[in-house]
C-alpha cells in the first residue's frame, strides 16, 4: 500500500482519540463543571452535531483547493479546537472547542477516503480506505486508554493539550506524504460543475439508503460506548484502571472489525452488513444485562467494537461506489451520518438515564438503532436485486479529471 496511506492514517489516529477519549473522561469533566453525566454527555453530542454541519461546508468549500492542502487546513482547525477545549474555563467553552475541532472530522474522512481510494487499484478501495481508517481504530487501543489514564492522573485538560500536538504532527505528515497533485484536479472540475454533481448524488435512493444504514447502525454503537465510563464502575464494578482496560479491548475489537471489514467489503460487501448489524443488535441488547458482570461486559464490548467497526469500511465504499462520479461530498456526508448517529444515540441515551431507567438502559437503545439498520440493509439489497434485473440507461459519462 502507498506510503501516503500513513499520513492519512496519522491524521485518522488524532481525530479518532479526540472523538473518543471524552468518553473516558466524562465522569472528570462533569465533576470539573458541576453538571451532571447527561449534561456531560452533550460534548459528544455537540462533537457529533459539529461534524455533521462541517462534513459538507467544508467538503464544498475544499473543492476549490487541492485536496492536500485541504487536509492539511482542517487538521489545523482541529488543533484550534483542541487548545481551546484544553483551556476552557466553563462547560460552554469546553462545548465550543468541541464543536471547532469536530469541523474538521467529516471533511478530513470524506476527502481522505477519495485520496485513499485513488491511490490504489480499484478492487483494493475498500482495503485501502480501512488502512486509513486503521489510524481511527488504532486510537481506541492506544491514544484512548492512555489519554484517559493521562486524564485521571494528571487531569483531562492536559489530555486534550497533548491531541492538539497530535493535529500538528498529522499536519507535517499531510505535507511529507500526500502526493501534491491528490486534488489539484478538482479546480478543474469545480469550475466543470463538480459541486452539482457532488449534491445531485446525494439524491440517488441507495445513497440515502447507505446513509440511514450509518447513522441507525453506527449510532447504535455509540448509545453504549457514550457511557461506557459511568456504566462500567457503577453497573460492572470496574475501578479506574479497570476502565481503562475495557476501553483498550473496545479499541482491539474496533481493529479487528475494521480490518476484516475492509477485507471482506471487497468480496462480499452486502452479506457482511446483514451479519454485522444482526449480530450488534443482539449483542448490544444482551449488553443491557451482561454489563453487570465484568466478564461478560468485556466480552460484549471487545464483539461490540468489532461488529460495529466491520460496518464502517463496507457503508463507506458502498457510498463511494454509488457516487463514484463524485465521490468526495457523498463521501464526507456519509462520516457526517455516522456522527449524526452518534448524536442521537448519545442524546437518546441521555435521555433513558435521566428517565430513571437505569444506567444500562442506552444499551438496549442501541439495539433498537442497529436492528432498524439491518432493516435498511435487506430493504437495500432487495431493491438492488429488483433493480439488476430491469434494463438500465447507460450512466452519464463523468470526465475522470473530475474524480
């Protein structure tokens, strides 16, 4: 694989520990601020909020410049936010940097996805997009645990002041080796109509499809690792090192699932999504009861990063496939649903622990997410069975310059 493929996945590892370490640290935050956990809960919603708003303005407005210095721009505005999180002096603030740093989460992903597939014949895509994605999961073995570790021992704020020096690091990365002409080319195609055909994508059936597959599925996966921290020393038992560890195997199963999810994407890409969401739903319903014993919570969380991470290079190269005469906006807005998801699985979640339900009850939230995604997965594949056997139109030919 392209050497270029690392700075992508440099960049994915400090967006990766910055999305996910808050979960870890929430418990600190809330206690810091004086809200509650649910309040708390808001830095994932707003983080999730923020990239889904900044996936396609950014994604747009990158049209215009090549796509190594885009990525290099956004990592800067991911530094930003983290600085200013690392400095908040309330929950409003702290909210804020949130939200600065996660514009550049979508965007980053989107266009990165496009670069990464490029680089490489196109039977290796998803492959290639899952090595990039690698960064993201790789995170949650290592820059999360020990960003928590470092949160509780030294404080969250340092936490998040050492992401803001992981953004320049992905920076230099992006400028050593991202080839310079990945996305010279769409200056040309921009002012070809590029971004009309960016949004006209967006209205292909199994596009939007793909789409409600992420945010339902994805979500599902986050309505339980949100609270992952309160749920683990207050429902399982675990102490502070204990948590870290879960958050470790949560990491190990989200490597697992990405890469042979990446794997398998290329050869059979419907069938592993029916599996993989059937599979989390059930598991993130048994979770509601498992995740009073610590062995069992461990099993269901090492199977619940790996179900859930299966999905993510599958949906991504079904978008990409889908849009492949233009790609990058479908693309981004597809990161932008799985943060959509995870707002709503984050706020939901919210939700049944302040209804009094209980501190697991986000879990069998997250089951009712993934199941309706499988839905949408058969409903997919039924329409796309019905629709090979219809004779077609020849697409509208897109110049290649334009991908």
């Amino acid at each position: 694989m392209p050497i270029a493929l690392l700075a992508l996945a440099i960049g994915a590892f400090g967006i990766g520990t910055t999305e996910f370490v808050i979960m870890g640290l929430l418990p600190q935050v809330a206690a810091e601020f004086g809200v509650s956990i649910p309040t708390a809960g808001y830095l994932v919603t707003g983080y999730a909020v923020g990239v889904l708003v900044g996936a396609p303005f950014m994604t747009i407005l990158g049209t215009r410049v090549s796509r190594k210095h885009m990525l290099m721009a956004l990592m800067g505005i991911f530094v930003v936010g983290n600085l200013l999180s690392a400095v908040a002096p309330s929950f409003g603030v702290m909210l804020g940097g949130r939200v600065v740093a996660s514009l550049a989460h979508g965007a980053f992903f989107g266009i990165g996805s496009v670069v990464a597939a490029n680089l490489v014949a196109p039977h290796k895509r998803a492959s290639a997009i899952a090595l990039m994605f690698t960064g993201l999961t790789v995170a949650n073995v290592v820059g999360v645990p020990l960003g928590t570790a470092l949160g509780q021992q030294a404080g969250w704020r340092l936490t998040f002041a050492v992401v803001a020096a992981l953004g320049v690091v992905a920076v230099i990365g992006v400028a050593l080796l991202v080839p310079a002409d990945q996305g010279s080319r769409d200056l040309n195609a921009a002012r070809a109509g590029l971004v009309r055909r960016e949004v006209a994508a967006l209205g292909n059936v199994q596009v939007l499809l793909a789409m409600a597959m992420t945010v339902l599925g994805f979500g599902g996966v986050f309505a339980a690792i949100t609270y992952i921290a309160p749920m683990m020393t207050e429902a399982a038992g675990f102490g502070e090192s204990g948590l870290t560890w879960m958050l470790v195997l949560l990491g190990v199963g989200m490597v697992i699932g990405n890469l042979v999810g990446g794997r398998l994407a290329d050869r059979a890409l419907m069938p592993l999504l029916y599996v993989s969401l059937a599979a989390l739903a059930v598991v993130l319903g048994l979770f509601t009861f498992a995740a009073y014993s610590q062995l069992a919570s461990a099993v269901a969380v090492l199977l619940i990063g790996t179900l859930g991470f299966a999905t993510v290079p599958p949906l991504q190269k079904r978008v990409l496939d889908l849009a492949s005469g233009a790609p990058t906006l479908a693309s981004a807005v597809n990161v932008g649903a799985f943060n959509l998801g995870n707002a709503l699985a984050a706020w939901l979640g919210g939700v049944v622990i302040s209804a009094g339900l209980g501190i697991t009850a986000p879990n069998w939230v997250g089951a009712l997410l993934a199941g309706s995604a499988f839905v949408l997965a058969v409903i997919s594949g039924l329409l796309e069975r019905r629709q090979a056997h219809r004779p077609v139109s020849a697409p509208a030919t897109v110049p290649a310059e334009a991908v």
